[in-house]
C-alpha cells in the first residue's frame, strides 16, 4: 500500500464491506466533489451503492430517478435530501452521473442510493403517522393511526423535542403507536409471501423500511420525553439515539446490498468515525456512541474509516493551521487534495482556529485512532 494517492483502490482491503469516508464539516463542497471522484473508482471496483447523511425513506426519491429515470433530477434534489443537502454542488453532480451510468445497463448492475439517517433536525422531529400508515395501506389494513398520532404538530413543534414535560413520546398515545408499529411489522413478516406475490420484494422492503422509521421516530420522542435530564444529558442522549438508529440502518442498507457489492457510505467524521465521539460548546458537554463506532464494532475489519481533513477554506473562513497541529504537516503534500496515511495520535495537537458555525471538527486522537486513511484537503477552493 502507497502512503500518498488520489486513487482510494490503493488502500482498500479485500474485507471492506463498507468504506466509510468522513468529511470535518459539511460546509465545505470541496468534500463532497471529492468523495464523487473517488466513488467513480470504486465503481470500477465493484462497489455498486452510496450511503449519505440523508434520510433513508425521503432518499428513495432519489434511487427511484438514478435508477429509473423516475421525476426529474431538481425534484430528487429537493425532494429527496433532507438537511438542506440537495443544495449541494456535490450531490447535484453525484446524482447526475449516477442517473447516466445506470442508463441502459441491467438491474444487478446498477448504482443504488441509499440515505441513513433519520428525518430530524437539532431541534424537531416529525410524527411517526405517515410512515405507519404507510405500512398499514401496503398490507391493507383497516386501521386508524391517523386517531393514535394526533394533530402532526404535536410531534413537530420545537417545544416536543427541547421540553420534556411537553413532549408527546411518553403518552399512553404514544406507547400504543409503538405496540401498534410492532405488530404491523410482525404482520409484515408473517404475510411477507403473499404481499410480495401481489407486490414485489422491492415494496415490501420499502415498507418495512417505513415501519422502522416509524418505530425509530417513536423511540426519538421517547428518549425526548426523559424527565431530570441537564441540557447536555439531554441533547447527548438524542445524539445516541440517532447514531444508533443510523447504525441500524447502515447494517440493513449492508443487508440489501450484500450480493451486489460494496458500500460507500459518506457523512461528518463524528458520525463515522471508530471512537466514541464528543462534541462541547460553551456549557454544552456531549459524548454519545456514533454510527461508526457502533457499525464498526459489528462488522469489525468489514468496516473501513477514511476520516476527512481540511487545511484552509475561504467557504468557511479558515485560514492555514498553525505549526505544530496535525493539519500542518499535511499541507505540504502536493495538489489540493491526497489521501494519505494518517500520523500517529499524540504526535501533534487539535487545532483551535475554528468556530461553532462553521461546523468544522479538526483532527485530534479520537478521529485518527481506528482511520485506516485519510482524506486531506489542503485548499477547499483550488478543488474543482
């Protein structure tokens, strides 16, 4: 294996199932026109899907126009990314050149995008009833859920996820949804031959797909409805539930996938990398097991970190790292980006020119410790 490329083939090993490649920030586009690059070599590897930091039911708009031509490119765009992430340049491109490679070739052959997260924000969380009643209609029920869920805004006002005593997830509503959703999956499986025989394996993993968010929801809400909890109790214990509800979603997209290839999956490091992860602002002090950490413990040498790194972006306002962090040493690589071996932990320190808007997690031991790549992006503007 070389210690500098631009090729990522150049590290991957025969084990990788899911080369997980993380970015510091998501405010910088240079990552993700790097992350498309590489995924077009890993294509000519074998690897026939994509895992993005987006939210896995609202992302079959988009496999369904990369695939089949379904709608249009700007309403996958649109429609199909949560997080404000279908205004990236990157995704734009990515989902364009995945729409073309996939013309006219057959079905195993095809590139799939998948999203992994959940439908929530920092600071709301939508009802669970659409995608209940989305598995109710699939298996034909006669069910009202719409009279369990109540008003939608119940759920989605901020007040749900940031109040606990006004939160609806510890309602006795509340806990039948849950009885509910999990007997609508067990029906799921005990009829799964028939409905597949008047349906297809497609929409019957789609609509189990819509019952496990729907249960992911219920389980969010709940663990927002925690009483006694101190603000960074609090929003650490959500942080965990979504990394863990994105972990199960990454083994399951490995599931689906497993007879057609490897997975690129792409999101923030914190989410990705192998370590437990860590986030403090101000009073704010959160700590929580991420999707990375819990998938690679599962999958263990399956599971592949690349961890993301930036030297300077004019998007962000960073200028160059100081002497002595683990930045700096990188910045004398040639080009505007390389992936390379990552230093040992300790032999530097975390950089402290950043800011909270900017998003921008630098490098330190706990983001290193596990990486079996990195990805340096020295200048964020020079890459086109």
């Amino acid at each position: 294996m070389r210690s500098m490329s631009q090729d990522i083939r150049d590290f991957l090993t025969p084990s990788c199932e899911l080369l997980a490649l993380g970015e510091p920030t998501h405010q910088e586009p240079a990552f993700g026109l790097v992350r498309n690059r590489l995924f077009a070599q890993l294509v000519e590897h074998g690897f026939r899907s994509i895992a993005l930091e987006t939210d896995r039911v609202a992302a079959f708009v988009v496999d369904d126009y990369v695939r089949h031509g379904a709608g249009t490119l700007d309403a996958a765009l649109v429609e199909g990314f949560t997080h404000g992430f279908g205004a990236q340049p990157g995704n734009r491109r990515l989902l364009a050149w995945m729409r073309e490679f996939n013309r006219d070739r057959d079905a195993g052959e095809q590139l799939a995008f998948h999203g992994f997260d959940i439908p929530t924000e920092n600071t709301t969380a939508p009802s669970p009833r659409r995608y209940l009643e989305h598995a109710r209609d699939y298996l034909r029920l006669d069910l009202d859920i719409a009279a369990l869920a109540g008003e939608d805004r119940r759920w989605e006002r901020e007040e749900a996820i940031l109040d606990a005593a006004t939160s609806p997830g510890a309602t006795p509503e509340a806990e039948l949804l849950r009885r509910t959703a999990d007997d609508l999956l067990n029906r799921l499986y005990v009829q799964a031959p028939d409905v597949i025989a008047a349906s297809s394996h497609v929409e019957w993993l789609r609509a189990r797909t819509h019952l496990q968010a729907g249960l992911g929801l219920l389980r969010y809400h709940a663990q927002s409805a925690v009483q006694g909890l101190g603000t960074s109790a609090r929003i650490s214990g959500l942080i965990r539930m979504r990394d863990a509800l994105m972990a199960q979603n990454l083994l399951d997209i490995r599931a689906v996938e497993a007879r057609r290839g490897p997975t690129l999956v792409f999101a923030h490091n914190r989410h990705l990398q192998r370590n437990p992860s860590a986030w403090s602002q101000g009073e704010l002090d959160c700590g929580w097991n991420g999707a990375g950490h819990i998938a690679g413990s599962l999958l263990e040498e399956r599971y592949v970190f690349v961890a993301g790194s930036l030297g300077r972006s004019a998007v962000l306002g960073l200028g160059e790292p100081a002497p002595g962090t683990y930045e700096a040493p990188l910045q004398t690589q040639p080009g505007a980006w390389q992936l390379v071996t990552p230093p040992a932990s300790g032999t530097a320190v975390t950089r402290t020119d950043t800011t909270p808007r900017q998003g921008y997690f630098p490098l330190d031991p706990e983001t290193l410790d596990g990486a079996a790549v990195l990805l340096h992006i020295a200048d964020g503007g020079a890459v086109e």
